[in-house]
C-alpha cells in the first residue's frame, strides 16, 4: 500500500510502496512534503485545484488526501459531499481506480492506478501482503519506545459472520513533548470557601445572644472557633482528615489522565471513571452501618483497616501490567475510601463539646480541604519530575497517595490506642469511688 497518515492539516507524509512498482519515483513522493516532491513532465496544476497532485506517471497517480475527506462514496457517512475519487476522476479526466484507503480524519497520501493492469497488480500486492503502510501520529500519553501488535481487525460493514481477517502494527516512539507545567496549584483556593460552608453559627436558643454589631458578630464566630478548639484530639483528627481528603483530589483529578496513559478509549474511560464513584456512595452506606454496630472507642479502627486496604489496591494498580485489573483496584480503593468516610464525622461529633460540634466540624474539614487540594499539584509535580526515570511517571505520582494513606493508618492507630487508654483510665476511677463509697 502507498503511504501514511501524517499531523493534520501540515502536510507532511511518510511512507513507501514495496513490490512492482517500487522502482517509480512515487517511492520518493512519501518522503517528500507535497510542495517539495519532484514529478515527472506534466501538464502544471491550476492554482485552485481541489487535489495537490503529488506525483503521476503513466501508471499511478499519488494524490494528497486532507483530512475530512472520504476516498469514496459510501453508506456509512451518507452526507459527506467532498470524495477524493470522483474529485480526483474529475481533475484529471480520466478515469481512475481506488488502491486503499485512509480514513476519513486522516490526512495523507493515496495512491491510485490509472489503467485497469496496474489496478490489479496494486491489488496483488495488497492480497499478497507486499504492502507497507506508514503513519506518522501526534498521540496523548507516554508510549513506549517500541510496541508491536498482531491482532485480527473485521471490517466496519462487514457481515457478523465474517472472519476476521489477519493485521500486524509496529509502533515506534519518535520524539516525547510535554508541557511545562502539569497542573495550575491555583485550583488549591476553591478550599476557602469550604471553610466557610462547612462553619456554622449556633442556633439563638443554645444561651449566646443575639449579635446586634458587626464586632459581637465576630467575637462570636472568635468564640465559637475557640469552643472548636477545645476538642480532643483535635490536632490528630485535622491531620487524618487532611491526609484522607487528599487521596479524594489527588485520584479525582488525574484518573482520566491515568486510564488514558494505560490505554482505555474514551467510552472505556466514562463509565470506568464513575464505577469508583458508585462504589464510593455504596462503601459510605456500608460504613456508616458498621461505625453504629461498633463500640464507640472502636471505632478508629476503620481508619486502621480502610487505610491499609486503600493503600495495598493503589499498590496493586500501578503495578499490575493488565489495565482492566488496575482499574478495578481503583475501584476497590474507592471502596475502602467510602468505608473511612463516615468515621471522621462520627469522631469529631464524640470528641467535641455538644455546642461546638458543627464548628469542629468546620474547622477540622475546612482546613484538611485546604490542605489536600494542594495534592493534585504534587502529585503533577512528582510525575514531570519523574517522567523519564524506571519506576517514575503516574508509578510515582501515585505512590503518594498510598503515603497519604500510610498518615491515616498511624492517625487511626493513634486515635485507638489513646481512646483505649482513655477508656481504662475511666473504668480505674469508676471502681475507685465504688470503693471509696463503700
């Protein structure tokens, strides 16, 4: 087969034509750009001609095909009105027989017979497998130096039934670009109004009066957040929060970047991007009826065991070579998110004072927002840094979000233990003034 693909709209073609007709200069075409390719003695193009001839003897004719182009008339897109066979059979005026195709947003060369023998000689040459095609490709992502692949292709508007006929692709990486900047750290400011949202003044009949000035207004909000303070654990809880909301905007925001880099089409891509978010609502429900089951003082436990199951399915995805099984640890890492979820309210509302509960709330939530929505802009920052080296790129741009949940797992383990030995401490003074009063 003739020729290649090229970048859209540039121009630009590769390609080589192997067996009887090797010898014509049309070898030469495919490697020349179309103003810049030599032809052999005929007529000069008119300056408003359709088809940019690219080369023509008394056998073939290789013509540049822009992209939006079909080859020929056909069923499928039943309203294209621009066909390179008929324009072309219309430029030359004479008749012309169709070699191969391109497809319609492909821009490239084609290659067509100008009499009936070198249509068939073109046609064995394609039956007999003596054909090369060439496509020189823009892509998205990080190909690999070298992928070869060798799978069987049917035809669009072939019958069910039809075999599937034999296909072989080498791909070669030629150059590597990429942005200087992965990701705007801008995005991190949507965390302040979260703060205000998740803050909330006491309801009037909790004893505190009405602000009649703008300064009570803020003394009150000074006492409220001061109230926020008093809880236990505060601190410890802020930073759990903080490291669990981090894997929320981290994931959320460079999954597409990742499934497109493992290979997912865009369909694949849109309903693998919400199973996590179904599997997230499902895990919250779920959690929500384990913490009521469980003993108060057990409870950040589930962070202990969610955190490391979030963090052993992220492993498990950025290591496993078949994409369909990391993406459904992704899915599973969602899952033990939505487990942890409802533990970090159910926390704040036993260590808070009952009138500051919504403020700690606040606090603790608005500032773990802050803080996590910085991780998006790590996260880029580490996979530009690490792009080219073993082991870096999307690896080690996720292997932050198993750090994160590595904080969580000790936040939990410390919540538990200190809530243990709360729990001892009080049964002690319990027996203590049992005794006394005995």
């Amino acid at each position: 087969m003739a020729g290649s693909t090229a970048l859209p709209n540039t121009g630009v073609v590769h390609g080589g034509l192997h067996g009887r007709w090797a010898d014509s200069a049309y070898t030469h075409a495919l490697m020349f750009q179309p103003s810049s390719i030599p032809s052999p003695a005929q007529p000069p193009e008119p300056d408003d001609a359709p088809l940019h001839i690219l080369w023509r003897d008394e056998h073939l004719v290789a013509v540049y095909k822009p992209a939006g182009w079909l080859v020929h008339r056909t069923g499928l897109d039943a309203h294209e009105t621009r066909f390179v066979l008929q324009t072309l059979r219309d430029q030359l005026g004479c008749h012309v027989y169709p070699a191969h195709r391109l497809d319609k947003g492909t821009c490239g060369v084609l290659v067509m017979a100008l009499h009936a023998q070198a249509a068939q000689r073109l046609g064995q040459a394609f039956a007999g497998q003596e054909v090369r095609k060439q496509y020189l490709a823009l892509v998205r992502g990080w190909l690999p130096d070298a992928v070869e692949v060798d799978h069987a292709l049917r035809p669009d508007d072939a019958p069910e039934d039809a075999p599937a006929q034999p296909a072989q692709t080498s791909l070669r990486c030629l150059a590597r670009l990429e942005w200087p900047e992965a990701f705007d750290p801008r995005h991190a400011a949507i965390g302040i109004p979260l703060v205000l949202a998740f803050i909330r003044m006491p309801r009037v009949d909790t004893g505190m009066p009405r602000p009649r000035s703008l300064g009570e207004a803020v003394g009150q909000v000074g006492q409220i957040v001061r109230g926020a303070m008093h809880t236990r654990y505060l601190v410890l809880v802020a930073v759990l929060s903080a490291a669990f909301f981090s894997y929320l905007w981290g994931s959320s925001n460079w999954l597409p970047a990742y499934l497109e880099s493992r290979g997912f089409s865009l369909r694949e891509m849109g309903w693998l991007a919400s199973l996590p978010q179904y599997a997230t609502v499902l895990a919250v429900l779920v959690g929500g009826i384990v913490i009521d089951r469980l003993p108060r003082r057990q409870v950040p436990l589930i962070f202990v065991g969610g955190s490391l199951g979030l963090a052993l399915a992220i492993w498990l995805a950025i290591h496993m070579d078949d994409r369909y099984a990391a993406a459904y640890c992704l899915i599973a890492a969602n899952f033990c998110w939505g487990l942890m979820s409802p533990a970090i309210p159910s926390t704040v509302q036993y260590c808070a004072r009952p009138e500051h509960v919504a403020s700690a709330y606040g606090v603790v939530n608005g500032t773990a927002t802050l803080v996590a929505g910085f991780m998006p802009a790590l996260m880029g920052a580490v996979i530009g840094w690490t792009s080219h080296s073993a082991g870096g790129g999307f690896v080690a741009g996720f292997s932050l979000l198993v750090g994160t949940q590595l904080v969580v797992m000790v936040c939990g383990l410390v919540l538990w233990l200190r809530e243990r030995g709360r729990g001892t401490d009080s049964a002690s003074d319990a027996r203590d003034r049992s005794a006394r009063t005995a």
